[in-house]
C-alpha cells in the first residue's frame, strides 16, 4: 500500500465530515475544504442497496496540499472483504483497487489519475466483491456531479498550503 495512501486513510477517517468550509453540493457529489489540515475533497456515498437498504459506502478524491497529493481515490467499503483486491467499473473501463479492511485505494497516482479520468466521462460506478461468507456484494455509485466536486475541490486546495 502506498505511504500516501497510509496518510490518507488515517486523516480522511478520522474525521470523514469534519472539514470546516462545504464547497458545493453537485448532484450526488459534494466537494469540502479544511484549511486548517490543509485538505480538500470531493465525497459521495454508495447508492441504496436493491432492497432501498442505505450503503455504508462512500468514494472520495482527495487533496493534501502539504503532502503534495492531489486527486487521491479512495473507497471506503460498504463491507469488509477479505480479498486484498477489488475491481471498479467505471463505464466501460475496470480498475484493481489495492484492499485493507473497508479501505481500498488505487495501487498508484497514474491509476488515481485514470480512475478520476473515467469518472468524468461515465453515468455509474460500481465495485464488485465478496464478503466474509463468500457472498457476492456490490456498491454502486453516480457520477452525475463528480466532475464538478472534483474540480471544485482541486481549485480549493490550490490556494492552500
């Protein structure tokens, strides 16, 4: 796992929605700044379940300024799965995420930056896995908004440091 990706898991859920300014809800995405880490980022959460069931899911692309980190994925998993990968689909396109518990995160920048290039050219997101009892598992997301929450996020960050 990345060292970022270390620092990320640790500062982004310790404090999911603390972040002090919101930024903008767009659509399914909002996108939030707290000047005092610095950090900015772009949240949104997985879609219900079939059974209208909310998901503990949520994606999030994330910037840190004084790490020099920019357009950072991360997935917090609706379950923990004991695989050590997982598949994105994003359109037409797949990813492997690296897993750690709930946590998954793309395995390095160029991946992050195709992941979020896929993000702004598709309608839905969804990843596949398995569960503890083998059980197949999914969380969905939309990306209607996610182009604009990223970028408005990116543009917070610049102004930081």
């Amino acid at each position: 796992m990345r060292k970022s990706a270390i620092f990320f898991a640790a500062a982004f859920l310790a404090s999911p929605l603390g972040a002090k300014d919101s930024l903008g809800v767009f659509s399914q995405w909002g996108a939030f700044r707290d000047a005092d880490v610095p950090r900015c980022y772009a949240i949104s959460t997985a879609q219900p379940d079939r059974n209208g069931k909310a998901s503990a899911g949520y994606v999030s692309v994330g910037n840190w300024p004084r790490q020099s980190i920019r357009g950072q994925i991360h997935f917090r998993l609706s379950q923990e799965t004991p695989s050590k990968q997982v598949r994105v689909r994003i359109g037409r396109q797949t990813f492997s995420l690296e897993v750690s518990g709930r946590n998954a995160w793309a395995k390095d920048r160029k991946t992050d930056a195709a992941i979020i290039a896929a993000l702004r050219s598709a309608d839905t997101m969804s990843l596949g896995m398995r569960d503890k009892r083998g059980k197949r598992i999914s969380d969905s997301y939309a990306l209607e908004g996610a182009a604009t929450a990223i970028d408005a996020a990116t543009v917070a960050c610049s102004r930081l440091k």
